[in-house]
C-alpha cells in the first residue's frame, strides 16, 4: 500500500514514516509514503500557494494550481512505478467519519492521495474537479489536515500483515469491528502488586478459559458503560453470544 501525501509541512509525518510500528514496517517495505509539498509546484518567485479570499473574509485560501500539479505528478508518479491509481482524499471537519471500518478499507486497497489543507480552506474548483473523498478525523477544527491523515495512516497500517509482531494484538483493538466490536477490555502488567493495588487474581489463574471470559465481560462492562451504541452494532452484526447477553442482563 503506498501512501501520497501533499503538504506544507512534509516533516510532520516523520511521526508515522520513522518512528514506533509504522517506522519499522515503513523500513520493511510492508507500506511506502511519499510527501509532496505544493510549493515545487509554483512558478512565481515567491513560491505562492495561498491567497486571499474573493468576497473578503479573515485568513488566506490555498490555490487550486499548485495541488492540482501536485496530483498530476502523483498520478504519473504511481503509474510509472505500475502502481494502482488511488484516490483524492481531502481531510476536512466536514467529511466522512474516518473510523475502524475506513482503515480497515484503506488497508485492502492500493492506498490513498491525502490532501491537507492549511489556512481557512481550499479553493472550491480544486475540491470539485480533483477531490474524490473528504474524511473527517472528528467534529473539532485543527489548524492543518496532517494530523487528521497521520492519525489515519497509523490507524491503517497497523492493520497491514507483518506490522505488529503479534497478529493478535491488532485484532483485540478497540473498534476492531470485523471480530468484537466493542472495546477493550483493561490490560495489566508487572508488577504483580502496585501501591497496594493486585492485578485482578483471575488473570493470575493460569486458567485461559476463565481469562477469556473475564476478559469478555471486562469488554461488555466498559463499552456499556462508555459506547452503548457499539453493544447495539454487535448485537445487529450477530457478534453477541447467550452468554454475552446473559452477563448483559446482570449488569446495573
Ligand atoms: C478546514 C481548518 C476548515 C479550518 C480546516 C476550517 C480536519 C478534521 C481539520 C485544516 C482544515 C483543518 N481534517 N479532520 N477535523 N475555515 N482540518 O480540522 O472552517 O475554519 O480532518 S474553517
């Protein structure tokens, strides 16, 4: 899976190309990012890529051209390398809800071509005749698309095959949809006793049938209580058992 990203700030996605589990499977070959910053794009001396907004109104508005050449390059990029082409994703508050369903998509497909803005937006005739998706990392304003595409491609790649040395540990995720769908349940390690407090003596008892069940309940108790709605979604998705929905009834 190859990721394209066009951004001011290209150094910002050291954080998921050089570092942590997506650095080393960067390393291995598992997934490639490629940075684009549209100012190798400009032609004018003083290397533009924003301007005012026509109509008046507070901060500047990034230009359509520099993005627009930064696609075409991208494009050709990919189809020299015999890439599959991928699409145009702006991040934008006003997107789609990126969530466990979306990285779970993205890491079956050829990849994606972030679009991250600045400023107060993008001019419109770049998002019309460019932009085939808008994803949206939740309902707050950041002052830059690259958080939202960083935070997505962590989300995405650890979700690939040999990015995390256990394969189990992607799939108890919270959120990992396509198993529980619920959240997960509280992890303990050394030491045995902290400031007084055990790990629970369950976890202790060597018997993994009883952790296993421990652990489930643990799940239905946290998502009740923080993610209602997801106890619903299992339940429409079949993910629930008769146990689960027997522990379900004895809760408060
Ligand atoms: C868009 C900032 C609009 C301000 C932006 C405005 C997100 C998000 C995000 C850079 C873009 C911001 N991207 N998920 N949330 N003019 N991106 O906030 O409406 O104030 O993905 S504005």
């Amino acid at each position: 899976m190859r990721i394209d990203a066009i951004t001011l700030f290209p150094d910002m996605f050291s954080v998921v190309r050089d570092a942590g589990v997506t650095g080393r499977a960067h390393k291995q070959g598992i997934w490639a990012l490629q940075t684009w910053n549209p100012r190798e794009f400009t032609h004018d001396v003083h290397r533009t890529v924003d301007d005012r907004p026509y109509g008046g109104g507070p901060g500047m508005v990034m230009m359509a051209d520099p993005l627009a050449q930064a696609v075409s390059a991208i494009r050709a990029d990919r189809a020299g390398k015999q890439l599959q082409d991928a699409p145009v994703v702006m991040l934008s508050p006003t997107g789609l809800q990126f969530n466990q369903t979306t990285a779970a998509r993205l890491s079956r497909s050829s990849g994606a071509i972030f679009v991250c803005g600045r400023y107060e937006g993008i001019d419109q005739r770049f998002i019309d005749q460019h932009v085939d998706e808008q994803w949206s990392l939740g309902d707050f304003v950041l002052s830059g698309g690259e958080i939202a595409a960083i935070a997505m491609i962590d989300a995405t790649v650890r979700l690939l095959p040999g990015t995390l040395n256990h394969g189990e540990s992607a799939v108890q995720d919270s959120f990992q949809d396509s198993l529980s769908g619920l959240l997960d349940s509280p992890h303990y390690t050394r030491p045995e006793v902290l400031d007084g407090t055990a790990v629970p003596a369950v976890l202790m008892s060597g018997n993994h049938a009883l952790i296993e069940r421990w652990r489930r309940e643990q799940s239905l108790q946290m998502t009740t209580k923080n993610r209602p709605d997801l106890i619903q979604q299992a339940r429409d998705k079949g993910l629930l058992t008769q146990a689960d929905e027997r522990y379900l009834r004895s809760l408060p």
